[in-house]
C-alpha cells in the first residue's frame, strides 16, 4: 500500500514536468498568434478603410450621379464629325467642350441634347465658328432636372 501511494505521488510530481512543459508550448504558441495577429492589424485598418470608400462608390453607382446614363444617352446623340474635347459633371449640370465639323453637326448635337430625358436647361457658354475650316467650337452646360 505504501509502494501504490509513493508510485501516486512519483507519478503525479512526474506529470507536472509534462504538464509545465505543455503549458510553457502553448505560451509559445500564443505568443507567435499575436504577433502574427499584430503583423496583420494594420494590412487590415486599410482593407477596411478601402472597403468603406467602396460602399461609398456603390452606393453612388447605385442611386445617385448617373454618369453612366448622362454618358450614353451624349454617345447616342453624338453626331459623327463631332467630337468633344472635355466634360465635366458636377451636381447635376454637365459642361462639354467639343468641335463640330460642321455647322448642320452642331445644330444636330444641340437638338439631341433638348431631346435628352432630364434635361432642365441648356446654356451656351461659348460658340465660335471657324471659318477656315467650317467647324464650330462649343461649350454648352446642360443643367439636369
């Protein structure tokens, strides 16, 4: 009985080598998680910064500027021999730059703009006529509805 109880207390004061010995790796363990925890905050404070200017441009996309529209519906219209040198779009008004080629060109753009849907009002900034070449050089803003 005396051996059962020496082997006990042998085998347990044995055991708790293991067990510290278990205990100092996983210490280990988790010292080396946090620092690649740490290694990685900052990769992610700019994934999530990225990804809160991107919820910002989807939701744009989604409701407001219309660009893509504005820009399709100009393409439609757009006859050929004009051509547009900038364009600009800022709270619903539009200001292009272009030449036409022609001054039939440029009466065609200008009547394609008033049949744009959303269109509010049409103002001619600047036109003058080249009479070298025949062309018209514009600039119109478009103010949306």
């Amino acid at each position: 009985m005396v051996v059962l109880t020496e082997f006990v207390v042998l085998l347990a004061f044995g055991s708790r080598f293991y067990f510290d010995k278990k205990l100092d790796d996983l210490g280990e363990v988790i010292v080396q998680k946090q620092a690649q925890i740490m290694a990685y905050s900052e990769i992610e404070t700019d994934i999530r910064k990225i990804l809160a200017k991107q919820r910002q441009v989807e939701a744009y996309e989604k409701s407001g500027l219309g660009f893509s529209e504005k820009v399709n519906s100009l393409t439609n219209i757009l006859p050929v021999g004009t051509s547009l040198d900038s364009f600009n779009l800022n709270d619903g008004t539009l200001v292009i730059e272009g030449k036409a080629q022609s001054e039939f060109g440029f009466a065609q753009f200008l009547a394609g703009i008033k049949q744009m849907p959303g269109v509010a009002m049409i103002n001619m900034k600047d036109t003058n006529f080249d009479q070298t070449t025949g062309g018209v050089k514009f600039n119109i803003q478009i103010s949306y509805k």
